[in-house]
C-alpha cells in the first residue's frame, strides 16, 4: 500500500510517517522502482502502535524504547513497566500543575467584579506572580483575594 492508504489504515498522518522514518523512529519503507513508498501491514501494525503511544503522551524517545522493547521479545514485562510507570508519575505531576494553575486562574478571576472600572485584580495577580518569580514553582493556588475599588462586598 502507499503512505495515503498506509496513513488511513494506521490514523497517522503521511507528514508524520515521513517525519517519524526521517528521525529513524520507524525504519524507512520499501521503495517501488519509481521511489514512492510501499507498506506492509506490518508497517501499519507498527505505525498503529507508535499512535497509540503517542496518543498516550509517550515521547517520540520514549516510543522508540518501547518499540525496541516491544520488538524484543525476550524483553522483561517490568521493563515495560517501569517505562509505563514512569509516564504515569509525569501525567500525574502535569495534572498537579494544571490543577494549581486552574486554582490560581479561579482566585484572580473570583476577585474581579468585572465592571467598567479599569483596575483590574487579574492584571494586578498576574504582575504580582511576575515579581515573585514567574516561572519558579510556587504554590500557585495561594493568590491574594483583591476588591475592586468600590466594592463593598455586596
């Protein structure tokens, strides 16, 4: 089959089939005479697999480990596992940090009465992270509460 019918069978897209050969993530595919490309349905199976990790949120790195390990079958099933454990500790610390920036998000937002006037506790919590280190890891989720001016609470 060529890439397009390749691309169809597998969801991965003819750019990134190219891109993922290039890196040497997958071997090159076989050539007709003429130089297009030709695939086997084990080269789907393959693609199918680097998809479903990438969809996972495995690295272009981490894929080739785990075709390597996949392709290596007197691989040790807790090598695979540590990989997958490892990418479960990383998803977790990213849902940590988007967690503290939806908390932080929701304080700024929550201290805006969202009027006319042109003060503005968002900008101003923003500014705020910007002076104490914007980018550092901080608690995030610790934004003062600012009243708009004339806002008596009610």
């Amino acid at each position: 089959m060529n890439i397009g019918q390749a691309s169809r069978a597998s969801g991965v897209s003819a750019k990134m089939i190219r891109y993922y050969e290039q890196t040497g993530l997958l071997p090159p595919a076989a050539r007709t005479g003429s130089g297009y490309r030709v695939y086997a349905t084990a080269d789907v199976h393959q693609l199918r697999f680097v998809r479903r990790a990438r969809d996972l949120g495995f690295s272009v790195a981490e894929v080739a480990d785990l075709l390597a390990l996949w392709n290596d079958r007197s691989r040790h099933s807790a090598d695979v596992k540590r990989v997958a454990q490892q990418r479960i500790g990383e998803l977790r610390q990213r849902m940590d940090d988007l967690q503290q920036m939806l908390d932080t998000l929701q304080t700024l937002v929550d201290s805006c009465a969202g009027d006319e006037r042109s003060d503005c506790p968002i900008l101003d919590g923003l500014e705020q992270w910007d002076r104490d280190g914007f980018g550092t890891r901080v608690r995030t989720g610790a934004v003062a509460r600012h009243r708009c001016h004339g806002d008596d609470g009610k």
